[in-house]
C-alpha cells in the first residue's frame, strides 16, 4: 500500500499542470502554447476610483534592460540580491509601461501617452488596450505630460507624422519645456542625449505654438494638481488627484521598479539626469506617501501598477491594491 501511494504522488508531482488540470477541470495548455507560438495576454487595462474620478490604467508592453549598469550607485551584486528577494530574474529586468486615462465631468484626460510606434518591440500595446477599454482617441479632451522622456511622449505623435489624439488640448511642465525646447542646452548636450531632444521637438514641434505650460501648485483640472518631482528630469512632475476622501498620487517616474527603487529609494536608475536629486526627491515622496496614506500610481511598476507605499527599514515597500472586479 505503501509503494503505491508514494508511486502516485510521484506521478501527481511529475505530471505537474496537467494532472492539475483534469482534476480541477480546467484547460490544459493550447495548441498554440504546446507548440511554442508566443500568445499575447488579455487586454492589459484596469479601471479603479479615486473619489468619484474613475482611472483606467493602459499597459504599454514592457521593455527589456540589462542589469548590469542599470542602477547607478550600487553594486551589481547588492542589485543582483534585491532581485533575488523579490523572485525576479538576476540578469535582466522588464521595464513595464502602464500610463492613466482620467474620466471625470464627461471629459477624458490622459496622463502620459505611452511609446506609440518608437519603442522596443515588445512594447506598443497601448492603443490597442486603450480601445478595448472602450475609450476613442477622438475623445481625449487633455493630455498631460509628466516629463519627455520618450517612453512617455512618443505615443502622441507616431513616425509618419500622425497626431493621435487630434482633438487634445496639450499640457507641459514649464521647467521641462525650458530645458528640452533650449537651442543652447540642445547643442552643448553630449551625442547620446541629442536624440531625445530630436525626439521631443519632433512630438511638440508642430504643435509648439498651442502647447500650455503649467507651473507646480496651480491646479490643472479639478482635483488634479502637478507638484515638482526633479531630478529624473529637470522638469518631471508628480500629480496628486483628490476626490471626496480618495487621493492617489501619480508618481510618474520617481522611481523605475519598486523592487529596486522604492525598497532602496537611495539608488539612482541610470536614466535620473541628476541621480542625488532623484533620489532626494524619491525618499520625500515615498515618506509623504507613507505617512498620508495616499494610493499611488506608478508607471514603471508592475501592471496595474497602483498601491500604498509602507515604511520598511530604511526603505519602503509596495503593497499593491487587491484586484477588483467592480469599480
């Protein structure tokens, strides 16, 4: 009796999903996936509230770095190690790109555009999340941008020239128009960095004359209010949102991973302009967050890419919202 259960918890453990599978009654893997095509998700999009404003989180894909380099003013093996603890690969990281849609008063705003048709190949899901979200780009009365960064701009305006969102007013944190838009600043800029210059007046070129420029403080839209966030680029921003009792801050970049960056808020991603000031105004976020409870939404963590942030040591943590089928 002995030998046979053991033989058939062998075979239970052997046979892994599949014996899962039949006992449970749910599929086995498809032919697509047993003869290894890649089959994409569900559409990457999640609808929460804040206060009476309803968000919708729009996945982009991902992009694909290299850990080595990636984080500045750390040792490979110290970085090594926080993936390690948070079960993530030890070689390279996926960089999520999750921007928000804003519904409130019949009006639609998004903050951030996503990377369009110019990012890496496993990115530029956005459109294609954003209408099986129901929402049209005709409709998009405002787009509000948290710094130019490509990732973040280039889903405004495709290769061809195409404006996505025709009928959008567009607003610019005026500190991070000053920097890029500056001839000067454009020409002293070392070869690696004159692209993304290239890149925002290709987006905002056509458009330079219409574009608002806002200052920290002054609130854009009801409930939205951008607060200066420097370092990751002069001009990046931070927005709070405010409805009834529900307040979320949209971190943009402040940090890239959680696992990295909100876990060790002293460390600078390689893409922070001014690594120390980031990281300065990383720690004094994630602590006003902390301390005020705030939900936050972050483009760089993992979809739906909202939470809370939790003081831990001398860092944070991310507890993500539990999943919810209702608004």
């Amino acid at each position: 009796m002995q030998d046979t259960d053991f033989t058939r918890r062998a075979a239970l453990v052997g046979t892994g999903a599949f014996i899962a599978a039949a006992t449970l009654d749910l599929p086995g893997p498809g032919p697509a996936q047993a003869q290894g095509i890649p089959v994409n998700q569900a559409p990457g999009f999640y609808r929460y509230k804040i206060g009476d404003i309803t968000l919708t989180a729009i996945n982009d894909g991902f992009g694909k770095r290299p850990l080595e380099g990636f984080v500045r003013n750390a040792e490979l093996a110290d970085v090594k190690k926080a993936m390690e603890q948070a079960f993530l690969p030890q070689d390279a990281l996926n960089i999520t790109f999750t921007t928000l849609a804003i519904q409130q008063g019949g009006k639609l705003t998004l903050i951030d555009t996503g990377n369009g048709d110019s990012g890496a190949p496993t990115s530029g899901t956005w459109m294609a999340n954003f209408k099986a979200a129901g929402l049209d780009p005709k409709d998009v009365s405002s787009v509000v941008f948290s710094h130019f960064h490509g990732d973040h701009i280039n889903g405004f305006r495709l290769k061809d020239g195409t404006a996505v969102f025709p009928n959008a007013e567009v607003m610019v944190p005026a500190a991070e128009w000053a920097f890029w838009m500056d001839d000067a600043k454009m020409n002293a800029a070392p070869e690696g960095m004159k692209g993304a210059f290239a890149g925002v007046r290709r987006v905002f070129g056509p458009i330079a004359k219409d574009v608002k420029q806002f200052e920290p403080g002054k609130e854009l839209l009801p409930g939205l209010t951008p607060i200066a966030a420097p370092g990751h680029t002069p001009g990046h921003t931070v927005f709070a949102l405010t409805s009834g009792n529900g307040k979320l801050m949209i971190m943009s970049d402040t940090t890239n991973h959680p696992a990295l960056f909100v876990r060790n808020p002293d460390w600078s991603a390689v893409f922070d302009m001014d690594g120390p000031q980031a990281a300065a105004t990383r720690r004094k976020l994630l602590d006003m967050v902390s301390t005020d409870r705030m939900q936050v939404a972050f483009y760089h963590a993992p979809f739906p890419a909202t939470g809370h942030i939790a003081k831990h040591g001398n860092g944070f943590e991310m507890v993500p919202v539990q999943w919810s089928t209702a608004l």
